[in-house]
C-alpha cells in the first residue's frame, strides 16, 4: 500500500494493527478495507467523505469507519495567505494515529457471544461513520496507549475493553446519516474520487454541470442520474454542502467579512449564500460567528 512504510507501526503482526503517521494510507481516493477503522487526527485539516456526506476536519477529532465501508479523506498540506487567490502557502502539518482491526479474525461465534452485544451495536452503527465525543476520544486515546505498551497477550482483551467503551459513551454524530448503505464498486470509487477531487479543488468557481460531466466523461443527463443513484442526492445539494462546510470554516477562522466569504465559497448571490446558510446550519454567518467567538 502506498506510503505504508512512512507509517511507524505501534503495534502489528497481531489481531489489530497501531500506527502513527503523517501521511494517511490511501491518497486522496475512496477505499474500503476489511477492517474498523478507528483514526484520530492528532493535528492536521481535510475534508473527510462517506456515503453521500462530505465534512470538513480538523486537529483533536476522531472517527470510527466500518467495515467494507467505501470512505476517503482529503488531507491540506497547505493554508493560504489569500485563499480567493491561492497564495502564500503555509505548511500545515498532519499527524496520525490510526488503528485497524477486523472483527471477523476472532471468529463468527465468538463476536455473537452475548457479551459482545455492545461491540455488535458499535459495529452496526459504523456503518455510516461515527464521530466520537471528548469524552470518549480521551478514553480511546488513553486505551491505545495502554495497548502499545502492554505484553502481547494483554493487547487483545484491551482492544475489546476498547471498543466496549466506545459503545458505552455517545457519539457526537453519525456522519452519513440514516440513509441507504450504496455499495461502490472499483468503478464507482474512481469515478466519485474524480468527482469529489475535482468538487474540493473549484468549488470556489461556477462549476458547470456539463464540466463535471466530463470528468467521469459522461453527458449531463446520464450523470445527474449516476450521481444520484451512487450516493442519494443530487450533485448540486453535494457542491452546495462543500461550499458551506468551507464557508463555516472561514467565518470560524478567519475576520474576513461575510461579502469575501461568500465569494470565496463560490457565491455569486450574498442573500442566496445567507439563504443556504441558515437552511444549513439553524444561523445566519453573524450568528454563526458570534456563537464561535463567544468560546
């Protein structure tokens, strides 16, 4: 796998794999894999997509991906003085810590042993991506720690004590929501790779629905259909999704001004950016703001 020996490996050739990183493992494409996929972002920013859901993230998160489960992650490795114009980069380092496991190595009867009925519901509820609270990131974290530097034989029943709980606690969302698992094949990965790639790197422009079409080349018609059809919604609801997460992120992060920020998210319309914002996020940009800065 490509970048896997930049990864210092904590714990492997067991049940589970432990490893940090300051590159991720699959380079910007949708992947899935056999295992759970348990990372945090110890610092770093991107743009992490599954299902039909693209969020923006960044230092100090961390996420559970099932099983199987097609997802992709974007890291930056830069931030930019001007972003509208795309200049003045500044280094943003990324770092890892990643732990992969898959549950079907301890066997079929042992993970529908009654006492496994919490990691079963966990496992269930990975399959749309999970986002984990403080609380029990600080445990995760603490537990993964415990596991690198345990005897071998301790590793296992801490992995299990682990993923217990993770169960006990609540998540902060489930990241795809409730919808429909689509099931991607090797086609499908590359063509929606192509299309979110290209999405995350021009939104900021008028993409037009004929230049979309003919990254995955395809005319607008068949596209509208194949896009719906692979990930529950319509590619415009999917530009408009990454142009608000990237709006938040600057009203956030920055003191540019809202006229500015809607540009940059490629708005060419301010009351139709304040109209989608507050659709999208319950506040207008100034509310959003305030209640930012209020922390």
């Amino acid at each position: 796998m490509k970048d896997f020996f930049e990864q210092v490996l904590k714990v492997d050739n067991s049940a589970f794999t432990i490893a940090e990183a300051k590159t991720y493992h699959a380079i910007n494409n949708f992947h899935n894999h056999p295992e759970l996929e348990l990372i945090y972002i110890i610092s770093g920013e991107g743009t992490f997509s599954i299902g039909n859901t693209s969020k923006r993230i960044s230092g100090d998160t961390m996420i559970i991906i099932g099983c199987n489960v097609p997802h992709m992650f974007k890291f930056e490795t830069n931030r930019y003085y001007d972003y509208s114009m795309k200049s003045g980069k500044i280094p943003k380092p990324l770092q890892l810590l990643t732990l992969h496991f898959d549950p079907n190595k301890l066997g079929s009867t042992f993970m529908t042993l009654p006492e496994n009925n919490l990691i079963n519901n966990l496992l269930n509820g990975t399959k749309n991506g999970l986002l984990i609270n403080e609380n029990s990131k600080a445990v995760a974290v603490d537990f993964i720690h415990r596991i690198e530097n345990s005897a071998r034989y301790e590793q296992l029943p801490l992995l299990l004590q682990l993923l217990n709980k993770i169960a006990e606690g609540e998540q902060v969302s489930n990241l795809a929501g409730e919808t429909e698992k689509k099931i991607f094949n090797r086609i499908d990965e590359v063509r929606l790779t192509k299309i979110y790639l290209y999405t995350m790197d021009n939104f900021y422009k008028d993409i037009k629905l004929k230049e979309i079409a003919n990254i995955i080349h395809m005319v607008p018609k068949a596209f509208c259909h194949y896009f719906k059809l692979r990930t529950g919604q319509t590619y415009f609801d999917f530009l408009l999704t990454v142009r608000i997460e990237n709006s938040c992120k600057l009203i956030r992060e920055t003191n540019e001004n809202i006229n500015s920020i809607s540009r940059d998210s490629g708005f060419n319309n301010l009351s139709n950016f304040n109209r989608y914002f507050k659709l999208a996020t319950g506040s207008t940009p100034m509310e959003y703001r305030r209640k930012f800065r209020e922390f």
